[in-house]
C-alpha cells in the first residue's frame, strides 16, 4: 500500500504546481497571430483580368465538385471494386464541361488552367485506393474533399487560394478568416435567389491580391447530412445543421495575387 499511497501524494503534487503555473493557464491549441495563409504568390495576373480570373476559377472547381456529385452513386456502391473513375476520366470530363468557359481564356488564364487540371486529376488519382474499396459506401470521399484537398494542391503549385470555407466548418482547412466570416453573414441573411458574389481588390501581407466568393448552397440530397433534424448524428458522425435545401452551407472563396 505504500508505494501506491507515495504515487498518489506525488501525483497531488504534480497537479498542484500545475495549477500555479502560468504555463498551465495559456490557452493552447489556437491559431498563431498575425501572419497569412500565402506568402510566395507563383502566379500572378494582370489587374485587369483578376475579376474574370477568379469568376472562371471558381466556376471551374463548381463544375468538378458537380462531376463528383454525378457520380456519387456509383462511387458510394459498396459492391464496386474499381469504379473506374480515374484522373484521366475525371479530368477528360471536367475539361469537356468547361470548354465554353475557355473560350476567351487569356494566355496567363490559359496557363493557370492546366495547373488547375493537373491538381484536380492529382486527387482523384491519390484517393483511387480508399474510392475503390469494396464493402464500404461512404469512403469519406465527397465534392468537398476533393475540392479542399484539390485546392491545397494548387496552391502548393500556384499560391492561388481556393478554398470553401464553412458556415459549420467540418476541416480547419475551411476556418473563414474575418472577410469570409462577413460574407458568410451576407448571403446567411440574404434572400435564396441572392448568389452574385462578392468581390473586392485588397492586400494579403505585402501583396495586392483580388478576392471572389459566392454562396455554396445545398442541394436536396446534401440534407443527409447537413438537414433536419438538427443536432442528430449524420453517416460520418457529425451533428447534422438542421438547415433545409437552398440554405448557404458555405463559400466559393477564391484569392488570386494582382500584378501592378
């Protein structure tokens, strides 16, 4: 008994100091101040073409979220093995679906554009193993991941920022930082038909960058998990929003450097 009782009053003392330590009181785990997501900005447009820029890269990352999202049945089905649903099947769609977007692409829009092909094709091709699984059904595969782990990618390759931050983030990659954050209240408030997004010219750290965002708003089968009734654990095992079909879940968030 003892050593037992001998633990007990070290471990006593151990809290003890613990708790008149200054260290012990300092709030962890939260995100550093200052400083800003990008600092080497690779690719840089033109002022004059930041707007349409940014409206062509998210329009683009939409339409292979929309991809996905068409053939989330197929990539769900647990009796799947391969579901063929590789990068150069991916990536041969998305540029179908954006050939018209092209059209009047400028060369440095051009340029950007095969970065973002190469990223996206880049995560469906790392993720063929957990999509390709057999016996399960969701795969913690969804538009959304692929377009968070897509936009990581490319600003690895870029230093463009696209991201989606959430109303009820379930990534810090999706933390909204204070503009988001602004614009999430906007279009919360705002009517369902209010989706022109939101743009400004403005400066991360040193840079002159231009910003775009827009409303991701769900969709009727997006209500498994992000619907009624609220709080209710959905397949992943969050609490689900309680919002209903056409409410604002999150944002289109792109930011593009601007060379003067």
């Amino acid at each position: 008994m003892m050593p037992r009782i001998a633990a007990l009053a070290a471990l006593m003392l151990f809290a003890g100091q613990a708790a008149a330590s200054p260290v012990a009181a300092e709030t962890v785990g939260v995100r550093a101040k200052g400083g800003q997501p990008e600092y080497l900005f690779l690719e840089k447009v033109p002022r004059a073409e930041a707007e349409a820029t940014a409206r062509k890269l998210a329009n683009a990352v939409i339409a292979g979220r929309m991809i996905i999202f068409a053939y989330s049945k197929k990539l769900t089905d647990p009796t799947l093995g391969d579901k063929g649903f590789g990068g150069e099947f991916f990536e041969k769609q998305w540029r179908s679906a954006l050939e018209g977007e092209m059209l009047d692409a400028t060369p440095n829009q051009k340029r950007i554009f095969e970065k973002l092909f190469w990223a996206g094709r880049q995560v469906i091709d790392n993720n063929q193993d957990r999509l390709n699984v057999k016996g399960i059904a969701w795969k913690h595969f969804l538009p959304a991941k692929w377009e968070r782990e897509m936009g990581q990618v490319f600003t690895a390759r870029t230093g463009i920022i696209i991201k989606q931050p959430g109303r009820n983030y379930r990534s810090p990659v999706n933390v909204p930082d204070d503009m988001e954050r602004s614009m999430l209240q906007h279009f919360i408030a705002a009517k369902q038909d209010e989706n022109k997004p939101q743009t400004a010219f403005t400066v991360m750290g040193k840079q002159p960058v231009f910003r775009h965002m827009e409303p991701i708003r769900l969709m009727q089968p997006c209500l498994s998990c992000h619907g009624k009734p609220k709080g209710e654990p959905d397949m992943l095992g969050f609490e689900k929003d309680g919002l209903e079909a056409g409410d604002v879940i999150g944002l289109m968030s792109v930011t593009i450097a601007v060379s003067e």
